[in-house]
C-alpha cells in the first residue's frame, strides 16, 4: 500500500528544464532515458510537474521514440538562425520539431561567449523557432561585473526587448513561451542569488512580460541548481520552475530536485 505522502502532489506545478549541453555521449543519452523515462513518468504523475529534457541533436530522435504520453518532453539546445538552405552543419528549426522536440533553448549564454552569437543571430533563431512551433526558451543573464555595478534590469530589458516584439508581431502567435533568468556569474559556480534578490528579479520580469506582450510566458531560474537548494528557489514568487545543468546528468539528483518541493 501505498503512503499518503507518495500520493501528495505538490502544490502549484513547476516546470523542470534538464539541459545536458555537451555532458553526455550519443549513447550515455539513449541509456539514460532508456532507464529512467518510466522513472520519470512516476515522477510527473506523482507531483503534476512537467519535465523538458535537453539532450544533445542525435540523441534527440531515439529519445522521442521511447517517450510516453504522460511522460517527459524534449527540447534542443539550440536551432539555426536559417531555414533550409547551403548552411553546413547547422539543424534547422523545423527538423527539430519533426524529431519531436516541442521547445528549444535560444541565447544561452555559452552559445554567445564560445560562439559570439549576437542579439541579431537570436532574433533570428527566434523566429525560425516560432515558424517551427517550437516553444522558445530565451536565456537572458548578466556578467559579474554588470550586476556587481547594479545594471541587471538595464542588461535584461536590452536582450528582451525585441523578442517580445518578435513574438508578438508573429504571423501565428505562440501559445506561450519561456525564458530563463541565468545569472552568469551563477552558472556552474555552486553561487545563487539570494532570496530577496531573485524576488526582486522575477517580479520585475513579471511585470515587464506583461507590460510589453500579450502572449502567455513562464519564468525559469538557472544557475547552480540542485538538490539542496531547489525548494528555496523555486518558493520565489513568480517563478515557475528551473532550468538544471550539471545536476540533471544522474537521475537521483535530477528526481530530488523535480521533487523537492514534497521533500521539503
């Protein structure tokens, strides 16, 4: 027989974005959702959460095949700024959706540190996103040193800005989309901003989303992410779930923070 604390749900559903980067291999991918996607579907069932998985392009499709119903949903890591055409070694957005990725990561802050992608590359990316019907999780984030000298909602309004008004100028406008507050200072660096701080943040992001689009949005938190610290962050006001590096690579970890908020 089952406890009563096995069936309690928690208490507002939260999103969980698993992003794997470059951590796992072609096969490493494939055996970890073969032994975990029914593990996972527990998980959701159990706490009402919905999970992304972000795994590298060619795990993408062998993945999806082995995804239920009512279990985790993929996204890419990232898609070309082009549709079909003479781009070697770019994936365009459309493949992405036919592979069956329902979301995509757009502007990820090591995209633009290792591969020098700029506003104009990921409004582009944006809209091939869009006409794919792919659901776009825009990464935003400042330096150190731009929130060591105060000027975070400066450097957020100048990467959202324009976005907004690609989605909402969209020929078929987007049910909804996501973006995905990371710190950069906080990636990676076991550093998270204090509670006050990201209610400062994500009340602000609130009231922006609001102000400037009509479309539906969802707000993550990402940067050091993990098991110990997942409940208090995801209690943010206006936050609605994660998005998890290096602590979404072993299953344990991963499960304890998509169930943090009934362990706590």
């Amino acid at each position: 027989m089952k406890s009563a604390k096995s069936k309690k749900k928690a208490l507002t559903p939260k999103i969980f974005v698993a992003n794997w980067k470059m951590n796992k291999s072609y096969d490493d991918s494939v055996l970890f959702a073969r032994n975990h996607i029914n593990d996972l579907a527990q998980t959701i069932l159990q706490t009402g959460h919905t999970v992304i998985i972000c795994p590298n392009y060619l795990a993408i499709a062998p993945i999806n095949a082995m995804l239920g119903s009512s279990g985790p949903m993929l996204g890419a890591q990232n898609c070309s700024r082009h549709g079909f055409g003479s781009y070697t070694g770019d994936t365009a957005a459309s493949s992405l959706a036919q592979a069956g990725c329902r979301y995509v990561l757009i502007g990820h802050s090591e995209r633009k540190r290792f591969y020098a992608e700029t506003s104009i590359d990921l409004e582009h990316k944006l809209k091939e996103a869009l006409k794919a019907e792919l659901i776009p999780i825009l990464c935003i984030g400042e330096s150190e040193q731009e929130h060591a000298e105060g000027r975070t909602r400066e450097i957020l309004e100048a990467q959202l800005a324009h976005q907004l008004e690609i989605i909402n100028a969209a020929p078929t406008q987007p049910t909804t989309y996501f973006i995905a507050y990371e710190p950069i200072w906080a990636i990676g660096s076991g550093i998270t901003p204090e509670p006050h701080d990201l209610f400062v943040i994500f009340h602000w992001l609130a009231e922006f989303c609001t102000r400037k689009s009509p479309v539906a949005y969802k707000l993550l938190y990402g940067g050091s992410v993990k098991p110990a610290n997942a409940a208090s962050i995801l209690a943010t006001k206006h936050l609605d779930g994660v998005l998890i590096g290096s602590a979404s690579l072993e299953f344990a970890s991963f499960d304890s923070i998509i169930k943090a908020d009934l362990l706590s």
